[in-house]
C-alpha cells in the first residue's frame, strides 16, 4: 500500500501576543512603548505520521489536544513552522453547516459557489448538477434561495457537494450527524463505497465510539503529541483508560 | 536518497519544496479561475436579487449620488465649464476604488472561515472584488455618456481609450486591496479606518473642485505625491477634455499602478501563510 498522507517531524506553534489588540490603535500604541510581548502554544509537537491508501483513520483525543491542527495541517490550510508535510491527491475537508453558502442565491447557484470554493471548474460542476440536487434531496426548492431551507437541507446540500467527487483523502471532523436517520445511511452507503474504492478518510472525533465502528487504526492525540498508534481496540481502550484517572 | 527523489514526484503537496509564495499563488490562481467567475457572480445577484429594478441600480445608483453632488457643487464651481462631466468623470473613477477596495476588506472576513477550513488562493477575494468593481464601472459610463449628451460636452474618439484608465486604475487598487485584506487579517478595525481615510483622500483629490484652486503651496503635496491624482487625471482628460493623457502622465500612472500591485502580490502572498494561524 503506497502511503498518501506523510508527516514527519511536524511542530506546529502558534505565537500569539500575549495580550490580545483587537485594534490597531492598540497594536501601535503597545508597540511605540515596545510593549508587546508573544506568548508561544505549541500546537503539534514532533508529530510523525503515514497514513496508507484505503486506510480510515481515526483522531481521538481532547478537547485542545491538537486534532483539528492536524487536520488542518493535512488539508494544506495550516503551514507547519518545522517539518515536513507530503499529500499525494485530493483532499477534501467536509466543512461545516452553510460554510461557503451564501443566503441569497438558490441552491443551484450556491452548488456552483461551493463547487469552486472546493476547486472543482463550471463544467465539473455542471456535468454533477443533477446528482448532487437528486441526492441531497431538495426537489423544487432547489431555485429557492437558501434563506429559505432548513437547517437539515443545507446541511444535505453540503454533504452532498462536498462527496459527490470521489476524494484522495477525506477529513471527517465530528460531522456524520447530517439529516434524519435515512439520510444517514445514504451517507454511510455513500462513505463505504468510497472506502472500496480506496479512498482515505481521515475521521475526528472525541467520542470514542463513533471511531470504533468505522476506522481500521487509530491515533491517540495529546497536548500535540501522538500518545499511542495502532489498531482501533487497543487505542481507544488506552484513551479510555487514561479519561477515567 | 534515490527513493525519496522518487516518491517526491509522486506527491501533490510537499511542504518541503514549495515556490515562492508570490508565484506558488498565481499559479494556484489559474486553476481556481473559476472560482473568481463564481464570486463575482454572487456578489451582482446577491446585490440586486431582492430589488425591483435589479441591475439598473449600478447606474441610478452612481447617477443620484452625482447628481446631488452635481447640484451641490456647481453652483460653487461655475468657472468650470460643463462642471457636471468634470466631477462624474472623476467621481465615477474614485468610485470604483473606494468600492472595490472596501469590498476585498470585507470579502477577506468572510473568507476567514472558509480559509480555516479549506485550501484556497486567497488572492481570488481581492481579485473577484476588482471585477464586481469592474462591471458596475462599465455600467455606470452608460448615464455618464448620457449626461455628456444632455450638457452638450463633445464625445470624441478619445473616449475609445477609456479602457486603458480603467486597467491601471484596477491595477493600483488591486494593490492597494491586497495590502489593506492583509491588515485586516490582523486588525478588525481596518475597516472602519479605512472609511475614513478613504473619505478624507477623496476631498484631498481634486475631484469635486478644480486644480487650479489649489494654492502653490499644496500642489507638491496634493498633487504630485497622491498616487490617485495621477490616476484620476487619466480619466479627466480622456473623458472631460475628449484628449489622450499624456505620455507624461500615462507613465506615471503605469509606473504607480504596477509598483503597488508588485508590493500587494508580494506582501499578501507571503504573509497567507500566516492567515490560518490567527484564528
């Protein structure tokens, strides 16, 4: 299996003044008395990591542990200050509710919208159109502005813009309750078809459960550091242990 | 050794051996091109989605602006000869720049999110704002030959050369906005700064008033050291005075135009990096 996702001596730190200057006024009045001071979070530390093709990884970790870091170190969001970071194809990160969607145009042009912001050309997007309406179910409303759907349309919208590609490597990030209980598992049909097509997936989550129904292997994060590295059951059984002291 | 060198071809990203951000972005640019058709797309239907008149108001908009303006000012300014074309064909050009570079400072907030999230070049906020600029531009010269017909202000072949101005003028506040989009990144309050500064330029630039009311002492000042003046006089000659700029002039402006996106690209290409580390 050829590895997709190499990491190797990954130091993310974030430098943050050490008192925050929402403006800047305040900014050049500290710095004229040279008074500002940086504080420094390292985020990741010396982080090594492969992932290989096909594989679904699991992130667990707590809150602040450097999870969504990770994440965003491996969608190419986040540069890491040491290190090395090496993808091989497509990643594509499920984003948020309505991220990307803007309330005033109809869900057809908000699929172009969100199809660029994802990198996908007009043609790509055009050639998709009707999948991506007929699976996220929207019927009639799809000429309607986004105002007015509800939440769980949008979220279908989303979901389906974003998986109607075949990603290289996709990133969960605590995000598989979309929609009612059938639309749930037309996402699940959805992610096991992607699995056997050799896609990567990445999932994120900080309960320990939704891991061990889906991933392969799993990565225990804590305060940036890879606690332990191995097969589903025996590092969510450390991390269990290590919550209950 | 031989290995690595291998699987490096074989990657998509390797943080290791990346281009200088400035072309790294350009690059990345011209594979997102769509995205930028997209958002300047969104921001004309999100606009006018919601109005009865729709599109239409790019120019009425602009025109009652002016004409208020125009009503204001001419009484103050009756040396100037058809003082109306004077002030729109420099008002429609300041319009444009304060529009434009106002709206990538917005733009670059919303894309915050986004830009936590997900890779995108993030210079496309910037560039989609200069071309939203660019059609009401177009648009709002439709009531500007209008109004030249109705004040009976001869429309020469000069005005033919219009598109010229109008690139360097996009070309200095693409620059311009790059730099601003940056700041506000790291200062929220850029905006509302700039408002201000944007409002006092304009009043410092003759646009409502002639040039020759300023006295001596000021012209170095005002004149030869605002990057806008120049800018703006291209779009007076060619429209008011139905002349071609002058080579002078025209070199100046290129000059300007060029020199501040140059600083733009590069300032705001190598401080992206940064961006997703503010959150």
């Amino acid at each position: 299996m050829k590895p997709v996702i190499i990491l190797e001596n990954v130091v993310v730190r974030y430098r943050k003044p050490d008192e925050r200057f929402g403006t800047f006024k305040e900014y050049v009045i500290q710095f004229v008395r040279r008074n500002v001071r940086y504080r420094e979070f390292t985020a990741l530390n010396q982080i090594n990591l492969q992932v290989h093709e096909g594989e679904i990884l699991g992130v667990v970790g707590r809150n602040g542990a450097g999870k969504s870091t990770l994440l965003k170190v491996i969608s190419r969001v986040l540069i890491p200050v040491e290190g090395r970071v090496r993808i091989r194809g497509r990643v594509s990160p499920l984003l948020e509710l309505g991220a990307g969607f803007h309330p005033e145009l109809t869900g057809r042009e908000n699929i172009f919208l969100n199809g660029a912001l994802l990198g996908h050309s007009r043609r790509e997007i055009r050639e998709r159109l009707d999948e991506i309406v007929e699976f996220a179910e929207l019927g009639a409303f799809i000429d309607s502005p986004l105002r007015t759907y509800s939440t769980g349309m949008i979220a279908r919208l989303g979901f389906s813009i974003a998986t109607t590609w075949k990603p290289d490597i996709l990133i969960l990030d605590e995000i598989l309750a979309v929609g009612d209980e059938n639309f749930r598992q037309k996402c699940g049909v959805r992610m096991n078809k992607f699995k056997d097509e050799g896609t990567t997936i990445l999932l994120v989550s900080h309960t320990a459960s939704n891991i061990e129904s889906m991933c392969t292997r799993a990565v225990w994060l804590d305060h940036g550091e890879i606690k332990a590295d191995g097969s589903t059951s025996e590092v969510i059984a450390l991390y269990r242990n290590s919550s209950q002291n | 050794m031989k290995d690595n060198l291998f699987l490096q071809s074989e990657f998509t990203y390797d943080s290791k051996y990346r281009k200088h951000p400035a072309v790294e972005e350009l690059l990345d640019l011209v594979m997102y091109r769509d995205l930028i058709q997209q958002l300047i797309r969104r921001d004309i239907i999100a606009r006018y989605k919601r109005s009865t008149l729709g599109i239409l108001w790019t120019m009425l908009q602009p025109l009652g602006m002016m004409a208020v303006m125009a009503i204001v000012f001419s009484a103050l300014f009756h040396q100037v000869e058809g003082y109306v074309v004077y002030l729109l064909s420099g008002l429609v050009a300041w319009t444009f720049f304060a529009q434009t570079t106002t709206a990538a400072i917005t733009h670059i907030v919303w894309g915050g999110t986004l830009l936590k999230r997900i890779y995108i070049p993030m210079t496309s906020f910037s560039i989609s704002s200069i071309g939203t600029g660019l059609i009401n531009l177009v648009l709002s010269l439709i009531p500007l030959l209008l109004i030249m017909l109705a004040a009976g202000r001869p429309i020469t072949w000069a005005f033919l050369f219009i598109p010229i101005p109008i690139l360097l003028l996009a070309t200095f506040a693409l620059g311009v906005s790059l730099i601003l989009s940056t700041l506000a990144v790291y200062f929220p309050d850029i905006k509302e700064m700039y408002q201000i500064i944007v409002q006092a330029w304009m009043y410092l630039t003759p646009i409502v008033y002639p040039e020759s009311i300023l006295p001596d002492s000021y012209r170095f000042w005002l004149l030869y050291l605002n990057p806008m003046y120049y800018l703006i006089k291209m779009f007076r000659v060619t429209i008011y005075d139905g002349k071609l700029p002058s080579v002078e002039t025209m070199l100046v402006g290129t000059l300007i135009s060029l020199v501040t996106l140059a600083i733009g690209w590069i300032y705001f290409s190598k401080k992206a990096d940064e961006f997703a580390y503010l959150a």
